[in-house]
C-alpha cells in the first residue's frame, strides 16, 4: 500500500513549477515588448521620411495626387503606430483601430489609381470591403452579456 506521501506532486514541487511557468512567460513578454517598441521606432522613422518627402513634394509645386497619397500613408502609418501604443499600454490588440487602418488604407488606394480607372466589378467589391468594415467598426466592441456575467 501507498503512503499518502507517495501519491501524486508535493505543494513544493507544484508552486516551483507556477514559479517557472510564469518566469518564462514574463520573459516572453519583455521580448514582445522589445518588438513592438522596434516596430513603433520603425513607424516613426518612416514618417518622418514621409513627412520630409511631403514637405519636398510642396515645395516642388507638384501635382495633387501625389500630396494626397503621401498625406494617406502618414495616416495609415499613424494609425498602425496608435494600435502598437494600445498594445503596449493594455497587451491587447484593438479591432476596432485595426478597421480603421484596413478603411484608410483602401481610400488610399482607390484614390491614388483614381475612382473612374477602377473597373466597376472591383469597385463594387472594394465598397462590400469597406461597408463590411464599417459594420465591424460599429459593433466591434458591442457584446451580449451572458447570464451571471458582471455588468
């Protein structure tokens, strides 16, 4: 016959193993964090370069569309900084700032190739694209509550 001992893992052992488990994983977190603070020195060294282009684009008396779509990348390229900043300061990503991107980045695009050189089959499925992204916008963050949930 066993002893009662014998039977199973020591509290010990269990908390030592809870001790490692969440070492590790704050190690992993610090690495995410390193990462997503390259990828925001990334997004700002590249709009700046943007920023010094657009400046050389106005002062060259350039034509419109290319104001624009520089004007367009800043905006997406702001937008993909501010979900990085939301993910350091909550560690969560945010959907809603994710559509945004994904609205802004599709203007850009019909934009620069101009609304009367898109076919109109693909303009049809860039509007379905952008009114489906409005909808998630909408309800992005709307849940039901389920039964015993807090409010």
């Amino acid at each position: 016959m066993l002893a009662k001992n014998d039977v199973g893992h020591s509290h010990s052992e269990s908390t030592g193993l809870h001790y490692h488990r969440h070492a590790v994983r704050s190690v992993l977190d610090f690495v995410q964090d390193l990462i997503v603070v390259g990828l925001c020195v990334g997004l700002f060294v590249a709009m700046v370069i943007k920023l010094v282009h657009l400046g050389q684009l106005l002062l060259r008396g350039t034509d419109f569309s290319p104001v624009v779509a520089d004007i367009m990348f800043i905006l997406v390229l702001m937008e993909l900084f501010r979900l990085l900043l939301i993910y350091l300061e909550e560690h969560r990503i945010s959907v809603a700032t994710m559509v945004e991107v994904g609205i802004v980045a599709t203007l850009r695009e019909v934009l620069l190739r101009g609304a009367l050189e898109v076919h109109w089959l693909q303009m049809l499925v860039l509007c379905a694209f952008i009114l489906t992204l409005g909808v998630v916008l909408r309800y992005a963050g709307v849940r039901t509550l389920q039964a015993g949930e807090p409010d």
